[in-house]
C-alpha cells in the first residue's frame, strides 16, 4: 500500500520534531509493509525567507497531490515586525482553507506514568481522556469585516465573529460521530449569553443532536468550561467549540496532561485528507538544542494512521509504543521529574522506534 505524504517542516523546532515523526513512520513502514514518498515543501518563515510568501503556490499543491499533510510548526520572533499579510501563522489559516480543514480533533489523555509531570493534582487528573472537536475555518480568524482603521478620529481594530448554519451543522455532525465512538457524551461550548453567533451556534447544535438520540448533549459557557477543565476534567468526554474558544481551550486542556509537548492533533476536510500536526509552537529559543519533545508529533502520525489511511493497528501500535517508552521510565526534559532518565527529542524517537519494530 503506497501512501503520499507532504512533509512541511517549518520554522523553529519544527524540523527537529518532525525528523523523528518520520523515524517513527519509517518503522510503520517496515513493519507493515507499507510505503510511504514524502515530499518536501517549504511553509512559514522559511518559505517567506525563499519567496516572499509563507504559502507558496506550489507548497499548496504538494499539499493538495498528498494523501496527508505532516507539519512541524511555524513561526520565529525575527518576523514579529512583518506585515499581517505575510507573517509565519497566516499559512496556518491559508492551508486550512485551501484544503477545506473544517475539523480539528485535539485528544487530551493523561498517562499514568505522567501523573506528576502536570500542575495539577493526580486525582484530579487521573483517567482523564478528552476529545476537543474545533471548527477550524469560520469565526473570527477568517470572518469579514476586518482590519485598523478611523472610528470618530480614533484608531480601532475590528474582526467580525460570524458563524454560518452549515458550517456549525458539519462541525456538528463530527463532534456527535465522535461522540457516538467514544461514551457517548457531548459538551458544546458557546457564549450564547451573549453572543449572537453563539445563540445561533446552541441553536443549530440541539438541531443536529435529533439525529444522535442515543448521545447525551449538554451544553457550557466558555468561561465555565475554562474553569471546568481544571476543576473537573474527567467530567468531560467529547468538547465541541468553535475556533478562537477551541484554539484557547485546547492548549489549556494541554496542561491537564503536563506538556504541550504531549498534544497532537488532526485537521480534517469531508474526505480522507487531512493535517496532522502537534499543537505546540516553534519555540525558536529551543531550536537545535535537541530537549523538545517529539511526542505530540509522533502521537499526530498515530492519527495520521487511523484518520487519513484507516490502519487502527498501525495507529494503536505506535501509541502503545509510546506508552512503553514512558513506562521504562524515559522523559524528555518537559516531563522529566524524579527518577525519570532524562533523554533528548532524537533519543526519544529512537526509542519509540524500536519499540514499535521490536513490539508484538
């Protein structure tokens, strides 16, 4: 089984963690005999660097010939002082439209062996296992009017927050399709005490829920939710957000299992396309010092695996993978705490890598 998939490294650590993504694939590969071409295309920082662009043309067409996006990240301080239109983070919302990747799937799962490495308490923490479902391509990010500009003689920044009706049913639909794979749970998360893309949001969500009768819907204010996720996180099952809520709440729930570092993600259209990419940023501070850790990548080809290519066992065996390594007792230095051995990202993917070749 031959499988194409588009490699864009990035900025920052984003090559140093996708590296070891790749070593990990590579031992999918020779495990199941699959065969997986990259092809390489430039995104971000790097890709302005080269062109003037942070989405070229033709990073979007690799992109759209691939079976599979793997992104690193992108991003660097040095382009803090370019225009909007050309800084790093705008690729990130150009690619997402140009592929149509409606859906993002945030999993956030505590490990045992984690248990100490998050700020909060272990049985706090404990057997948490979160599925946030975020629309990715409406709300403010892409929402029109926008801009600087002269209101009464001062200047005033403006997005609009709009939602339309389909792009709240489709989001929909896979927050309860997720839901109806997992423990059938459901918590949609809006502002619709004050908001009016909000009230239109709960309205459409409770209309879609007729169709999943056997799935419970509740529904939380955002600033609730937030509070929630630390309070009491196992209490949630599936979250289904919009963008700017998703994007914020994401990362909070992140902690909950002790590093950014731990988080991957998958960015879905309505066919088997999708970008896979951890949630953390490219920290350029950290770039070539070899502590990053490369888990929440690796743990984005596990999804890669079983979104985008339908192989539940290769996904299951690199996440088990995964959890041996932790369970002898190897951290990078995020997660690292008492007796732990402390090894760096490219140590890290050598482990996991030989744990899926050596594995049952």
């Amino acid at each position: 089984m031959r499988y194409k998939i588009a490699l864009l490294a990035g900025d920052g650590i984003g090559p140093a963690v996708l590296d070891e993504g790749i070593k990990v694939l590579n031992a999918i590969e020779q495990k199941f005999g699959y065969c997986f071409e990259y092809e390489k295309a430039l995104i971000g920082g790097c890709a302005y660097d080269d062109c003037g662009k942070p989405l070229p043309d033709s990073t979007v067409k690799i992109a759209k010939d691939s079976d599979a996006v793997y992104l690193g990240a992108v991003g660097d301080w040095k382009y803090d002082a370019l225009p909007p239109e050309v800084r790093p983070e705008k690729a990130l919302l150009g690619i997402r439209k140009e592929l149509n990747l409606f859906a993002n799937l945030r999993p956030s799962i505590v490990f045992d062996e984690l248990l100490e490495s998050s700020t909060l308490k272990p049985g706090i923490i404990k057997n948490v296992d979160i599925m946030i479902v975020r629309e990715l391509t409406g709300d403010v990010y892409f929402g029109q009017p926008r801009g600087i500009d002269y209101i009464n003689g001062e200047r005033a920044g403006f997005n609009n927050m709009i939602y339309f009706e389909k792009e709240i049913e489709r989001i929909a639909h896979v927050a309860f399709q997720t839901a109806m794979k997992r423990n059938k749970r459901l918590c949609s998360v809006d502002k619709a005490n004050v908001l009016d893309a909000s009230r239109l949001w709960r309205e459409v969500v409770t209309s879609v829920s007729n169709s999943y009768p056997e799935v419970e819907l509740t529904h939380m204010y955002v600033d609730n939710a937030a509070m929630q996720l630390i309070r009491n996180p196992r209490q949630f099952d599936v979250l289904l957000t919009g963008n700017i809520f998703g994007d914020i709440l994401s990362d909070e729930a992140s902690m909950i299992s002790g590093s950014l570092g731990m988080l991957p993600s998958a960015s879905l259209s309505n066919n088997e396309k999708g970008l896979y990419e951890p949630i953390h940023g490219s920290a350029p501070d950290l770039k070539g010092k070899n502590v990053v850790n490369p888990i929440a990548t690796i743990l984005s080809a596990a999804m890669m695996m079983r979104y985008s290519f339908g192989k539940d066992i290769a996904a299951s065996t690199i996440e088990n993978a995964v959890k041996s390594v932790l369970r002898q007792g190897y951290r990078t230095p995020d997660i690292c705490f008492g007796k732990a051995i402390q090894v760096g990202t490219t140590q890290m993917g050598d482990l996991i890598a030989k744990e899926i070749l050596t594995a049952d």
